[in-house]
C-alpha cells in the first residue's frame, strides 16, 4: 500500500524547470515526461548490450545494464512508494542513472580514463550527464533530452554532495576536481553540487546497491563461480538460506538460489525503508529544501545491514569481479578500448562522419578533441566495439 505524498518528496507541480522552457505537457507530470523522454532515447536502447558483469555473448541470462537499471527501477519504486515519494522522478533516476557508461562495464571505464588521464579523465556519472544535456541529438529545440532540474540534480548528486559549501571539492574529488562535465555544465545551470539531492535520488542510489548485491549473486551463481552453500560464510546470507531449508528442504540448487536473492532483496528494501523512517523522524523535514540542506543523507542502510552489505560486495569482488576467469575478459575488453581510442586518434579519418568536427567551426582544442573520440566510444555498445575492433585491427580478442 502506497503511503501518501510526502511533504518532503518532490513536487512535480513545484518543479525548478527546464534549461529550455518548453510548454507543459497535457497529460504527463514533469517528472513522468522526463522518466518517459529516458526511455524513449538512443542511449537507453544501447544498454541492452552492455555489459554488466559478463559480456553481452557469454549467456542469454546474463544481466547487462539495460536489466540491471530495470531492477534498480522496480526496487527503487518499491521504496519511494513506502515513503510517499515521487515515484515517477524516482524511476527516471533509476533508468537514466548507468547511461553514461561505456562498453564493457568499469573495464571500459578503466581504459577510458586511462587514455584521458592528462585530459581530465572520464567519470561515468559525467558522462551521464553529457548524454542528457548534449549527446542525444532527438528534438529540433536543443540539444540532449531537456530534463527537468530536479532529474539532473538527482543523477548528478545521487551519491551526495561534491563540494563543500565555500566550493572546495570534497575529499572523493580531491586530487581531480569535479569531473568537467559536470563543472561545465553546472556554470550554466545551477545543480547546487554543494547539497544533498532529493531523497527520490538517494532512494535511486541505495537501489543501485541494492540491484547489484542480488543479482551479481544471481549471476555469479549461474556462471558457477560458487554455490549457495558457499554464501552461508556471511551471517545474513547464512540465515536466510538455513530459512530456506527450513521451509523448502528438498528444493534444488536453481530454486534455492533464486529464493535467496528474493529473500535477500526482500530484506534490505525493509531495512533501507525502516532506516529512513527513523532518520526522517529525527530531523523532521519539512521540504525537499529542508532535505537538500541536512548534513547526512537520509536514506541508507541501518548499520547492521550497512555491514551485511559491505560483506556480500567483499565477497562479490573476491569470488566474482576478481575470478580468473571475469579478469581475463575484462584485461582484453580494456586492450580493446584503448586500441580504439589510439586509432582514432593517430587517424581522426576512421571516425564515423557524423562523429568529425563540423566544416567551418573554430579549430578545436586537443582536450576537446579527445573527448569528442571518447564520447563517440563511450556510446558504443560492447558488440559495436568489438565490431569497429576486428574492421580496424588484423586480430581482436575473443572475450570468452
């Protein structure tokens, strides 16, 4: 049952607005407009091939971003609708927040800011936003999809803050700065990088971790880089699937795995929902402004839970993203990247059309330059690169 709408939720009606006015919709909130205008992109489509954790050819039941942001939807959903929230800014949060990745999942992004280290480097979340704001090229009035301040905020600070309230970039932005994405376009159009977002946008996050937790264990146990029975080396893990055993003794492996996902999902949307309603209680917002201005965020895990969490990620990396196996694909999916990148560099002319600088444009700098190649490789989809690849280079990798 859905709680009703919370004062502290976002308002479609009280809206910041758009970066280019356009007239309201006549049937569609602000919010449901911007959520619709993500799914209807180039970008969105991209994601159904690419990669998650195994690529797009390694088995049909895979996740690949396009199903993981689905499910970080549909658990995102579940929580705004717990705490009267805006569920369609929500789900717009959710579905838009991975279109910036590249091919290959954070190998591609590995090697992407490895070819860009002296260039400001590439950071996906930026990335995101340059798709939003500039890359998707579908309406005669501007450029990007034109979403509403209140999307772009969120996709932008969904993690918290970036800098401090004099400016100063906060510690995870030290060394580099704020990625220049988002600087640039921040001087245009003011995000506030120095507040926290909406709880709509913290929902969408928590969702994220939430979606990778069960279905990276769903994947890793499909792909047999272990079993269920290896799982109970974590006490939340342990006692659901002693739960299950109670309950269902002579399930198979397949049914007991796919119970301990559910149950595991089950579990941490009640936690993040209970933790919420605590903080909520504490600090009495009584605004989305009241929650931009708090000095934590207020949706997260309870510490109990923050710990079960951080142990299944633990394992994850150690059995899953660290397995032989995974690392060898992703080594030769980052030696793909970056040979494209050289190549389009050393010879601009093997760059699509479209993808050349217009005729009669002001020369363009080298920084400019080589983001206009990373942004066109960050597009791709993981068989696109390895297409591109084999029409340009004499051997491409496998993957398998």
């Amino acid at each position: 049952m859905a709680a009703p709408r919370a004062v502290y939720g976002c308002d479609p009606d009280r809206s910041r607005g758009r970066l280019f006015g356009e007239p309201p919709s006549k049937t569609r909130s602000v919010f449901r407009r911007d959520c619709d205008r993500v799914i209807h992109s180039t970008a969105f489509r991209r994601l159904k091939h690419k990669t998650q954790v195994f690529v797009f050819h390694e088995g049909d039941h895979y996740r690949t971003r396009l199903t993981h942001t689905l499910e970080v939807a549909q658990i995102a959903r579940a929580i705004a609708r717990q705490l009267g929230l805006d569920e369609d800014l929500t789900e717009a949060l959710a579905l838009a927040h991975d279109l910036g990745h590249p091919p290959f999942g954070h190998a591609g992004e590995r090697a992407l800011d490895r070819c860009l280290k002296d260039h400001g480097g590439f950071d996906h979340n930026a990335q995101t936003l340059r798709v939003l704001t500039a890359l998707e090229h579908r309406y005669p009035q501007f450029d990007g999809l034109n979403l509403s301040w209140e999307t772009l905020e969120g996709v932008v600070k969904h993690n918290g803050p970036l800098t401090a309230r004099d400016g100063v970039p906060l510690e995870r932005y030290r060394d580099r700065g704020v990625p220049v994405g988002i600087a640039d376009f921040n001087r245009k159009f003011d995000l506030e990088l120095s507040s926290f977002a909406s709880l709509e946008a913290q929902v969408a996050a928590l969702a994220d971790d939430i979606a990778y937790d069960a279905h990276d264990i769903d994947d890793g146990l499909r792909a047999g880089l272990f079993c269920v029975d290896d799982l109970k080396c974590m006490p939340l893990t342990a006692e659901i699937i002693a739960g299950i055993a109670q309950r269902f003794p002579m399930l198979d492996e397949s049914r007991r795995g796919a119970e301990l996902v559910r149950e595991l999902i089950s579990y941490l949307i009640g936690a993040v929902t209970a933790e919420a309603r605590r903080r909520l209680d504490q600090a009495q917002p009584r605004s989305v402004e009241d929650v931009r201005n708090q000095s934590r965020a207020l949706i997260a895990f309870p510490p109990e839970a923050a710990a079960a969490e951080a142990e299944i990620k633990a394992f994850l990396k150690k059995r899953m993203y660290r397995h032989d196996r995974v690392m060898a694909v992703m080594r030769d999916a980052e030696q793909i990247v970056v040979e494209l990148f050289a190549r389009y560099r050393e010879r601009p002319a093997d760059l699509p059309t479209e993808w050349l600088p217009a005729a009669g444009v002001d020369a363009e700098s080298e920084t400019d330059r080589l983001r206009r190649i990373c942004n066109f490789i960050a597009g791709m989809t993981d068989r696109f690169a390895m297409t591109e690849h084999q029409r340009l280079f004499d051997l491409t990798p496998d993957l398998r």
